[in-house]
C-alpha cells in the first residue's frame, strides 16, 4: 500500500523516548487503507501508546516519516500540526481524558472547537452531541451530567461520541475496551463500529486482547511491524 492511497502510514520509523536505552521502535512500514478497521495486538510495554503517540504527532519521530490523510506530520510546524491532529483524528484514549467536571454535552463538543473543517461538518451541533450518546446507549439524563459521575462504561461512550463528533477520517482507540466485562465491551465495540462505518471513518485500535479480533477487518501484531531492539546503544 503506498502512501498516497493509505489514510496513514509509517516508513522506516524510529523512536526513542529520550534517556530510555532500554526501548526502541522501529517500523519499517505500516499502513491502513480508508475505511479499514485494523485492530493493533501486543503486550504491555510493547510500544502500542508511543506508536499511537506517533501517529497524534504529540510525539515526533527520530527518524522516517509518518503520514496521515497524505500529509507528513514531519512538514508541520507544532501548532499546525496540534490543529491538524484535532480535524483528522478522533482520539479515545486509555483513560478516556474527560473534563470531569464539564457537562457530558461539552465533553463531545470540545474537539469541535479547535477543528473548523470538522465543525463545518456538523450542522447542529448541540443535536449531534445529543445523537451520539442516544446512539452509543448512554441514558437520556446523561448529556447534562458531568462526565465525572458517570460509570466507566458510561464515560467510555462519552469518549466514542467526542471522537467521532464531526466525522473524523481516522479514529484511533489505545485500548478503550479493557475496564469492561465481555458483554459490555461487545456492545460497546459495535456500537462503535456502526457509527465509524457511518462516517466512512478508518478505525486503528490497539490493545493487548486478542478476543477483540473477529470484530476488525484486519489484525496486526506489533511484533510483526516492529523490529527487535538492535542493541542497545
Ligand atoms: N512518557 C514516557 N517517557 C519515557 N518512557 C516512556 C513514556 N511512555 C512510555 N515509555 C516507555 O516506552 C515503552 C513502551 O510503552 P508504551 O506505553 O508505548 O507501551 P504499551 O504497549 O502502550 O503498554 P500498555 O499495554 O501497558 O499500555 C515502555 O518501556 C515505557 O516505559
Ligand atoms: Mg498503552
């Protein structure tokens, strides 16, 4: 798959968190064609945040280059990229990172703030916003709520709907299924699915469960992208 036609890709990437010898990642290509829902599995430690970190642009490779949508995140001053990552990516992270304290109602709407295309998108967005949760099964109340009284399983769909407000083109989830019982999470992952493949939007989640397999087109193992650790100089 070349660069062009993928919604992201990785070449020849290299990645070391400063001070750290003991960690290394390096991928020589890894690709996601639009649309594809490809679920990334590897064990705790094996880099699957940093790479998502990578991919977000809030961390900058050593070498190689990351695209996204055709753009090289390299190319970008830090603030372009920061507005760039808001209208692209819809970002579920591990630990949700909700306002606690703001409305369940602004929680979603907040990434609509920083991305105009995407704002553009949605023609009422207050409705959107109340949509999503109706959609994802959260209770009618909730919108209203601070996002902080809310159950975990009941935040991670306030999660699911910020990054899917303003269709997105690639949503990325760092292991947003892992607080959840089985049930749960494959509610949650179809619901999920439903509405990504609504908005034509490519799906990348990482996580170190490979029971989430059937649900994804394409599963990719991190060790198969990432070479071992050569040497550690
Ligand atoms: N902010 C950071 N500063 C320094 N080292 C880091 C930082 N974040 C991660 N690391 C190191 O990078 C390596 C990979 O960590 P990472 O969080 O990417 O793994 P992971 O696959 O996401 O693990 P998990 O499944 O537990 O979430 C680890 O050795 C970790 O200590
Ligand atoms: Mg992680």
């Amino acid at each position: 798959m070349d660069s062009d036609t993928s919604i992201l890709s990785l070449r020849d990437v290299r990645y070391r968190w400063p001070g750290r010898a003991s960690f290394a990642l390096d991928i020589a290509d890894f690709a996601i064609a639009p649309s594809e829902t490809v679920l990334l599995l590897g064990e705790s430690g094996s880099g699957k945040s940093t790479l998502l970190s990578l991919i977000c642009g809030t961390i900058t490779a050593q070498a190689g280059s990351v695209t996204v949508g055709g753009t090289d995140l390299a190319s970008l001053s830090a603030g372009k990229r920061d507005r760039f990552r808001a209208e692209q990516i819809g970002l579920i992270f591990q630990q949700f990172n909700l306002l606690p304290y703001a409305s369940v109602r602004d929680n979603i709407l907040l990434p609509l703030r920083f991305a105009p295309q995407r704002r553009a998108r949605v023609a009422a967005p207050q409705e959107e916003a109340h949509r999503l949760c109706t959609t994802l099964g959260l209770p009618e109340e909730a919108i209203a709520a601070q996002a902080g009284t809310l159950s975990v399983g009941q935040q991670q769909r306030v999660a699911a709907a910020r990054a899917l407000i303003g269709a997105p083109p690639l949503i990325i989830a760092d292991e947003p299924t892992s607080a959840l019982d089985a049930a749960t999470q494959a509610t949650f992952l179809e619901l999920l699915f439903a509405q990504a493949r609504a908005n034509r939007s490519t799906l990348l989640m990482v996580s170190h469960d490979a029971r989430l397999a059937a649900h994804f087109d394409r599963v990719v193992q991190m060790s198969d992208v990432t070479s071992p650790l050569q040497g550690a100089a």
